[in-house]
C-alpha cells in the first residue's frame, strides 16, 4: 500500500506504530548501554542542569 492511498485514519493508526517501535528500539539501547555500566566506570550524562560527570 502506497502512503499517497492511506486515509486519515490509517496515517494516524501508522504513526501511532511507528512510535510505538521507536520507543521499543530506544528503550532497548537504554537497557543494553546500562547493561555495560560497572562499578567504578567514569559516566557523563545529561542532567537537569547541564553535563553532569561521575565515577
């Protein structure tokens, strides 16, 4: 099916799996990169307040 012949309703039903996929893929390389964190390991992150760095 070309995405020129989708109706509104099936767009808005595409859009809300995609999404869903994407959340899905994100929260996995969330879990793989938490995964690798060990004890001791110099960490960088985004914080409320700018870059915050730790051990």
């Amino acid at each position: 099916m070309r995405i020129e012949d989708m109706t509104l309703d099936q767009l808005m039903e595409l859009n809300t799996l995609i999404c869903q996929r994407i959340d899905q893929l994100q929260e996995r390389e969330t879990m793989e990169a938490l995964m690798q964190l060990r004890l001791g390991m110099k960490v960088t992150f985004e914080g409320r307040y700018g870059q915050v760095f730790g051990i």
